[in-house]
C-alpha cells in the first residue's frame, strides 16, 4: 500500500483522559512537545567576559533545541515547525540579528566564532529541511499542501528570503538555490509577494536620496515643508550622519545582489518596475555626492574614512552587478539560448532599458569599465539581422561619450583617495585613479565579502586552526596544507574556499597540488628544494630579519610550459609556519625556481640571491615593514648551488 501524504495521513492514539483510541490527523497542535526556544541574540561587540559568557550560554540553548528540532521524525518535526511560535521567534531572531559579512565587527574568541558556526549551521539546516516538500518515498507533501503550509503560517516571507540569501548564499548557493526555488515553486504566490515588495525596497533608495538632501525620483520625492530646516547635504552632514548611510546602503546593495545571484527568476518581477532605470538614477545622483563627502573630510578620522570609502566602493560595484544581473537574465541569457528565432522581443528589451540612462554618464562608464557595453551590442547584431543600428550606434555614442576627459587605463587602476587611507583588515578598498574627474572603477575580481583579510597580513595560531577546521569539517577529506595554500590563496575565506571546491573553480595552480598536502611539522626535514617531489614542500634554506627557521614554501607555477619558467612567473604561497611568524604580506615575498634546477641560472635578476635551487626575493619583516633580503645558511650543501649576483 503506497503511503499517505502527511497532510492527508491519520494517526490513531490513546485519550490520556478516557483511555480510548483516538484517530487524528497527523499535523496536529496536540504532537507538538512542549518546549520553548529561547531568541537568539548577537556576538557581544567589546568581548568582555560577562557579555560573553552569557552569548555562550544563550547560544547553547538555541544550538541544542534546533539540534533536537532536526532530529525528530517528520511528522513531529513538522507539528514543531507549525504550531511552536516561540520556535518561529527563535528563527526570526536568528536572521534579523546574526552579523552579515559587511556589519562593523570585532574579532571574537575563538569559543564565540566556534560557537557562532555551530548555531549558524544549524539555523541553516532547520530552514532548508522546512523548505523540503518530501524527505523519502514514505515522508513527504502533496505539493499543493506544502504551499499552503509554508504561506498559511508564514514560514517563509519576502523579508524572511533576503536575509537567508544575505546570511548563507556564500559558500552555499546550490543548496539555497534549490531551497528558493522549491518555495516559489511549490508557492507561486511568493511571486505576488516580491511584486508588492518592490514598492518598499525602491522606496529605501528614495529615503537615502531624501536623508541626503538630494532630488528624488519623481512621485517618490516628498516636498520638503516650508517650516521644516533644509537637509543638510552629505558633505555638510555630521561624520557618524554619513556612516548610518552608507553602512544602510552597503547593507541594501549587498542583500539584492545576495538574492538575484541565488533566485535569477526574480528579475522579472524586479523590471516590471522599471528597477534598472531607477537604479541608475540612484547611482548617478548618489554616488558621487557620497564620494564627494568622503573626499573632503581632509581632517577628520582618517581611519573611519577610509572603512566609509571601502564600503561605499563595495556598494557602488554590487549596484552595477545588480543591474547586470537583471539585464542578463531578461535579455541576454534569452538570446543566448534561443539563438536566431524569436529573438526580437528580447534585442527590443534590451535598447529600452539603456534608450532611458543615455544621460546617466557617470553610471555608464562605471557600468561600462565592468560589463563593456559594446560586446552586448555586438551580440545583438550577430543575434538579429532587424536590429535598430541606429538605436545601437546612439547607445554605444553615449558610452564613448561618457569616457570623454577620463583614462580608461588610469581608471581601471584602484590608488588611495587623499582623505581615506587604508586601515588594517577593513574592507576592499576602492582608490580615486590620478587625474581621473570621477571615483575609481574597480577590478572585476575584487573579493566580495567584506569582511576578508585579504588586505591585511596572513593569520596564524589558533586563528589559522579555526579556519582549517571550518573547511574540514564539511571537506574531511582536503589536507591542511591544501586547505593553507587555498586560504592564502582566497584572503583566508574559508566560506569561499569551499564554494571554490565545491563548485570546482580553483586556481589552476591549487588544482593542480595534492588535495590530500599535510602541512610541515617544526624540525621535520624534507628531500630539499632541489629533490622535493611536486607533493612535497621543500627544504627550507635559511631566514634572515628574526623569521623563524621554520617558515616554510611551495612555489605555485602560473603557466609555465614543459616545467621552465621565466624569472618573475611564480607565484608563491605561505603553506605553514610552525615557528608562529608567518605575518608576511604581499608583494613577492619570496621566488623558487623549479624544483628541477640544480646549476645556478644564466641571470638573475639585480637584487636575488639564488641558493640550492631556488631564488630568494625580497622577504617583509612584519615588524618594521621594511623589505630584507633572505638569505642561505651559513655552510650551503654544495659550494656549487651557491651563486650570489
């Protein structure tokens, strides 16, 4: 006998009053336990030990009861998921107040950031099992009764997805991709939602445009009364005034771009009002006078400016990946699978969105310096032989035109502003290029999560061993010197470490490592630099500046054919340092030459030592800052490997 529905399944149990059986429907407020979930609160700022522990001790509570939530069998866990209401407060909690990566943030303990992973993982878990119409053939949902399920008790809501876009897409964008999909899916009334939604996201951009002073946009620009002060303008506004703003503004680009990037089908429902127009006019009215403010506060906290210019270029960049994302999924993704038929609707979508922005100059060279505007074009044409050409030469003429007194090649270069140096371990930063009349474009690859300390110097000790673990724990069977090389390689991300394994998109130099690479234990001797395998580190040749003798390197080759390599063509990362000093940053540290090359090199260039099969560069005390050159041990292993030019 094919088994039942739950929401159609009825279970038979004893009356504990009159002793009967009794038949009941499966979901029912009587299966629910009687257990109350406490809400969550956030990692305490300053890491007093008060604050602390009482976090801990609340963080356990949420951890275990969501820990014996996901262990019941379906039905009680669903008669849970229903009728608990402080079980839906505790989510709530959860994602209203758990950091995002852009939030202002100290580094925790260890036992919080462990503690923080813990409940993060299983908040993330409790959500997508409640999100799974059917777990196996015997449990499972009509489809129809699922969606009414998840609207009726308001599981899932419009704010409700944004926040678990923002909270877990990174690292974990297959899993919420499917988990989004199946709620709108087995749901389409999410659809009706988002449309109702997209009056009060659009108005947060008009807020910011009002709070600055600035002329909204139409209808949603109030008059500003004949008693009220005039608004002061962002360059007139108290400092901490502007850093509300931009951090609400960071913190609206990076949850859109979150939800778009994992749920594409909502691009419709986002261009049905007109939102690619409205965002460029946001951009070419915003931005620049939010620069502006930064740029002109010569004397004032130079450290928070310069974090206030970084989130402010991270914003800049999400609101063009936005719009490309919207472009790309209602015009250029239908023409790309749709090849040459039926393709006139989308090639006539594609010159109404940009016919309106031919004005926005400052939002299309930006939008240009990332998505080359001409290229979409050149796709039209070979896409459709009923192009307007005249419509596309007017659109390409108006991005040239906005290129006009600005370098493309300066442009694509970041360099500090005055007014905005870079602090450590603060977010990307984003530099104003010389001679340029308007603020920087960035690179394309820029690291998207905020709160990466690719910027800063490597970390190590017991905050190394955090974030190894982090990765091993959902990737048991990588290496810790592989998962090292991966971390330096990703700005010690280990979220983006395992989306790139995942997702199978490392650096061709990581792939080409062995994943199961241990790191090197202090005092352990290798077969050298000269004989060490392609698997195996080599043999350190000394150290120099007060660097521990146990620092440890492994030359990554970025394309080198037939195992030779030009001088300068390796790049090199940091795989361990026992002896605890690994805080050595960027540029060159350090050249190896192939593990192959016994005789010293014809030339080496002005300023390297090379010793026993390797090229020593510039090595950075992380102390003075100053660059020193590395030196090979006092009584070298053949008097013929030392060459010193």
């Amino acid at each position: 006998m094919p088994a039942l529905p739950l929401d159609q399944l009825q279970v038979t149990h004893k009356d504990q009053k009159t002793g009967r059986l009794r038949t009941a429907p499966a979901l029912h407020p009587g299966q629910k336990a009687d257990r109350r979930f406490v809400l969550y609160k956030p990692p305490p700022k300053d890491n007093s030990p008060a604050l602390v522990e009482e976090y801990l001790e609340r963080a356990t509570f949420v951890t275990t009861d969501l820990d014996w939530l996901l262990a019941l069998p379906h039905d009680k866990f669903w008669c849970q998921v229903i009728f608990d209401e402080t079980l839906q407060k505790c989510l709530d909690s959860y994602l209203r107040y758990a950091p995002r990566k852009f939030d202002e943030w100290v580094a925790p303990s260890p036992e919080v950031a462990d503690m923080q992973r813990r409940l993060h993982r299983s908040v993330f878990l409790t959500f997508l099992r409640m999100s799974t119409h059917k777990e196996s053939k015997d449990h499972f949902f009509s489809p129809s009764a699922f969606g009414e399920i998840l609207y009726n008790n308001f599981l899932f809501d419009i704010p409700k997805i944004l926040d678990l876009c923002v909270l877990f897409g990174k690292g974990n964008s297959l899993l919420l991709q499917k988990m989004i999909g199946n709620i709108f899916t087995q749901q389409p009334s999410y659809y009706d939602d988002l449309d109702n939604a997209m009056p009060t996201i659009l108005q947060g951009f008009s807020h910011i445009l009002q709070h600055c002073g600035l002329q909204g946009d139409g209808a949603s620009a109030t008059p500003q009364k004949l008693e009220e002060p005039g608004r002061l303008t962002p360059s007139h506004m108290p400092l901490l005034e502007l850093k509300d703003i931009i951090l609400y503004l960071c913190d609206t680009c990076t949850t859109l771009w979150a939800f778009l990037e994992i749920f594409p089908q909502a691009c419709q429902t986002f261009q049905k009002h007109d939102f690619c127009c409205r965002l460029a006019s946001f951009y070419e009215t915003a931005v620049p006078e939010l620069e502006s403010a930064i740029r002109k506060r010569q004397l004032e906290d130079s450290r928070l400016l310069g974090d206030l210019w970084r989130r402010l270029s991270h914003s800049r960049k999400k609101l063009l990946d936005i719009f490309h994302i919207i472009l790309y999924h209602i015009c250029l993704l239908p023409i790309l699978e749709s090849g040459c038929n039926g393709v006139q609707g989308f090639v006539e979508e594609f010159l109404q969105v940009f016919s309106p922005l031919l004005q926005e100059k400052r939002f299309l060279r930006d939008y240009d310096a990332l998505f080359p505007v001409a290229d979409d074009v050149s796709l039209l044409q070979q896409a459709s032989s009923s192009l307007d050409e005249m419509r596309a030469a007017y659109i390409l003429q108006a991005v040239e035109s906005s290129w006009e007194g600005v370098d493309r090649r300066k442009a694509l270069q970041a360099t500090a502003p005055p007014a905005a140096q870079e602090p450590e371990g603060a977010v990307g930063t984003e530099e104003e290029p010389a001679g340029a009349t308007s603020a920087p474009v960035w690179k394309p690859e820029e690291e998207q999560s905020l709160g990466a300390a690719a910027q800063g110097p490597p970390v190590c000790g017991v905050e190394l061993d955090s974030l190894i673990s982090q990765v091993r724990d959902l990737l048991p069977e990588l290496g810790e010197g592989f998962i090292l090389a991966c971390l330096q390689h990703c700005g010690y991300d280990p979220e983006h470490v395992i989306n790139d394994v995942l997702e199978g998109r490392l650096h061709p130099a990581l792939d080409q490592l062995d994943r199961s690479l241990q790191r090197w234990a202090h005092g352990r001797r290798g077969r050298g630099a000269g004989g060490a395998s392609r698997h195996q580190l080599p043999e350190p040749l000394g150290c120099s500046g007060g660097l521990c003798p146990g620092v440890l390197w492994r030359s990554l080759s970025l394309g080198c054919p037939g195992g030779h390599c030009p001088w300068g063509a390796w790049r090199v990362s940091v795989l361990g340092c026992p002896g605890g000093l690994p805080a050595l940053s960027p540029p060159a540290l350090i050249l190896l030459t192939s593990s192959k090359q016994r005789q010293a090199p014809q030339k080496v260039p002005k300023g390297l030592l090379w010793a026993g099969g390797a090229v020593y560069g510039p090595l950075r005390d992380p102390h003075t800052g100053r660059d020193r050159l590395a030196r090979p041990p006092a009584t070298p292993r053949s008097p013929r490997s030392l060459g010193v030019l």
